[in-house]
C-alpha cells in the first residue's frame, strides 16, 4: 500500500513532464566585409546616418579594356578673356583626354549692364550733379566689378557715397529700357521700372540701422518699454474707438425711445390730481447707451465669444433701467407673439432683430406707462375743476383742525359728518379744498348713534 492507495487515487503513471518552449534565437547580424570589429561594436548594429560606400565596390576593378590613366595637361577658361592656359590632372581613358569647355565655366554668371551711346546720352541721360566722364567710369566699374558697389566706391576716383553711386546707375539704366521700349507698356513689368531706386528711403535706413547697431544695452531697455507702452495706448485707442463706433447708431435709436421712456418702478400710477412725478421722469437715460457701450467693449476685449451670450449681455444692457416686472411683462409680449426668448439659429441677424424687438416692446410699455399717467392726470383735473367752484371758501389744513371736539350739531343734520368724511377720504396734511355740504343736498336721516 502506498500514498495513492490510500488517499485512493488511480495508479497510473505520471504525466510526461512536457518540453521547454524554445526560444527563438535572435539573429545575428554578420559583421560586413571591410569593417574592423571595434567600428561594428561601436555602432552597436545599426545602420550608419551616412549612407556608405559599398566594399565590393572599393574592391571592383576596372573593365579590362579600359586604360586609365591621369595626365597633366593645360586647359583654358571661357570666362577669362586673356587666353590664360593653366595646368591640372585629368582623367585619361584609352589615351584620349577630355575634350570641351572647362567644367566650372558654367559657374561665372556675370550681369549685362546696359550700354549707351552718346547721342542718347546727350538726349535721355544729362545731369547736372554728373558728367559724362564720371558717368562713363561708374558704368565701367559696375560691368567690371558686376554691381559690388561697395568695391566701386572704393575704386572711384572721385568721392562719391555708395546711395549716389546706385541712384546714378539705376537712373540711367531706367531711362535707357524706357527710351528704347516702343511703348512704356512693353517695360512696364521690369524691375527697374517698376520698384525704381529711392535714395532717401535707402539713405535713412542706413542711419537708422547705424542708430540701432551702436545702443548700448541700457538704451534698448528702455526701448523695448516705449514700444511695449506704444502697443498698449494702440490697443485701449482700438478699443476705444470700436466702443464709439457701436455706440454712435446705439445712441440715434435710443435717443428716441430715451425721450418717450419714463422710469417709472411701478406699473400702475394713481389716479391723484396731487401726485407729481420727478423730474427724472422726463430726462433722457444715458445709463442704457453707456451700458450698451461698456458691453460692447467687454465683448471685443474677449475677442471670442458666443453669440448667445453676447445676445444676453446686449439685452441686459437695453433693459438694465426697467423693473423686474416690467422685463417680466416683456417676457410676456415675446411669448404672446410666439417668439423664443432665445432665437433657436442665433445668426448676427436673427440677434439684431430679436434684440430690436425687446427694444421696441419696452418702448411700447413705456408708453403705456405715460398714457395711463396722463390719463390720470387728466382724470384729476377734470375732479379738481368740478370741486374748486368760484367763490366757495376753502377750509384750512385738517393738521390745525385734529385737536377740536367734534360736536354734532342737531340742526346740521349730519352736514359736518359729510365734511368729516370728505376729509378723510384726503390724504393728511393736504388742503380740503372741498366745500361744506351743499344747502341743495337733502340731510340723511339721524340715526341713534349721532344722537
């Protein structure tokens, strides 16, 4: 009995331990032909950054019809024009040397400077800062030295700047394409024509260079805070200048509706002929123009924004000086017209209508506002002319009259209960200006409590 049988497992033999995975062996790169092995283990195996020559072809020898061999021999240069024969090694194959112009002839580019005679001289090119000779010279300096001004000045027999030197090169060579050109059209587009020579733009970039080049380094800090100075006041000025520009047609539409608005925090007024309404009733509000502006240019200041938002900004300034429920009403008249309070495709259009649309509806509400006033008040006069009847005495203020006993005259039958509520009806501290009880008036009839 073993192990098995006693924790009573099969008898059968154990399983075949299975084999190691091998790894798969990593290639090896060989070591190319004609690199020493310190090189390769430099490189590490990688391919150089430069391409290489190949070694077999270090090691191929030439076809074996083929002689090569290398002679010194003369050749001679298109580009001078002393006939100079200079000496080189060259390249012979099969005893034949190479035949043709110099290789690096192609190289010498000269310029054609332009060539005049005397007859147009004295007719196209007369100056009076310049003669002939001199003139003769510089162009014959520039063919020489192909337009290296700074050596022509300094081969110059006379003194004469490098800008004055250009100036009388250019000049004349203009003057000759447009003299010979058939019509001024036909050189039109030519460099010289076009783009003439300024000496006093040349001549005060080089003294401003000059200046630039010789600051010290104190002087450019201070500089650099001028111009970093300049760029702010250019930046607020644009600014500034974008805010009046906005705010200039702003001000035309709301100068009108500025006249007719009255700020009024109510929307009911009383119908008392005594009730007086400020003065700021009637004066025009610039609040909402300078609301309107300091929008606008905290708008342009974020440079990128919504429209949206910028709608809202814009609608909070037009109505910064109404109430809360007078925007509510406004609210209101949007919805009853079947108009979004937010415009579902924001364009710049479909904003500037809809924000000319609240403009228009407060306009209208205000105007309701000082209709129903006016009516009041008109309301008010009408009573205050029916009152005040010519020659009916006017009784004095009720505040002088409060610490009298009131003492109900039985003859009166009740004419002083009449004028006591007369007066109270009125407001405190306000005239009673309305008479006793009109003798044509039948007296009610007593009651136990007035006795």
């Amino acid at each position: 009995m073993d192990a098995k049988d006693i924790l009573g497992l099969s008898k059968n033999q154990l399983p075949i331990a299975q084999e190691k995975k091998s790894r798969p062996q990593k290639e090896t790169q060989r070591k190319p032909d004609g690199v020493s092995r310190e090189v390769y283990a430099l490189t590490g195996g990688l391919a150089p950054l430069m391409p290489s020559i190949d070694a077999s072809q270090l090691k191929k020898r030439p076809p074996s019809d083929e002689k090569i061999t290398w002679q010194w021999l003369h050749f001679t240069n298109s580009a001078r024009k002393d006939n100079l024969h200079l000496y080189h090694w060259v390249r012979v194959v099969n005893g034949n040397p190479p035949t043709g112009d110099y290789s690096f002839a192609k190289y010498n580019k000269s310029v054609d400077v332009v060539k005049y005679t005397d007859e147009e001289y004295e007719k196209y090119l007369t100056d009076p800062m310049w003669t002939k000779e001199e003139t003769d010279q510089l162009f014959n300096l520039c063919e020489r030295f192909d337009l290296r001004f700074i050596v022509i000045a300094d081969r110059f027999p006379s003194y004469r700047t490098v800008e004055e030197l250009k100036d009388r090169y250019y000049s004349v060579s203009r003057a000759i394409l447009i003299a010979r050109a058939p019509s001024p059209g036909d050189v039109s587009v030519h460099p010289l024509v076009k783009e003439p020579y300024n000496v006093s733009l040349e001549t005060e970039r080089k003294r401003a260079l000059s200046m630039v080049l010789s600051q010290t380094k104190q002087q450019e800090r201070k500089d650099a805070e001028v111009l970093a100075e300049a760029k702010r006041i250019a930046e607020a000025r644009m600014a500034a200048r974008a805010a009046e520009e906005h705010a200039l047609p702003v001000a035309s539409q709301m100068g009108l509706e500025s006249s007719q608005k009255a700020v009024v925090h109510g929307d009911t007024i009383s119908p008392s002929a005594n009730v007086q309404l400020p003065s700021t009733v009637f004066a025009p509000s610039t609040s909402v123009m300078a609301d309107s502006a300091s929008t606008l240019a905290s708008l342009r200041m974020l440079r990128v924004y919504l429209r949206t938002y910028a709608l809202e900004q814009m609608v909070q300034a037009a109505s910064s000086s109404a109430g809360l429920r007078t925007i509510k009403r406004v609210e209101q008249t949007l919805q009853d017209l079947g108009v979004n309070l937010k415009p579902k495709v924001p364009t710049k259009a479909v904003c500037a209508e809809h924000l000319e649309l609240r403009k228009e509806i407060l306009t209208l509400l205000n105007l309701q506002k000082q209709l129903q006033y006016k009516e009041a008040e008109g309301s008010s006069y009408r009573e205050g002319s029916y009152i005040d009847m010519p020659g009916t005495p006017k009784r004095s203020l009720r505040g002088e009259n409060q610490d009298r006993t009131f003492v109900p005259d039985t003859m009166s039958f009740g004419g002083d209960r009449v004028v006591k509520r007369d007066q109270k009806r009125k407001g405190p501290g306000r005239l009673s200006e309305a008479p006793s009880s009109p003798a044509h008036k039948r007296p009610r009839k007593l009651k136990a409590s007035d006795m």
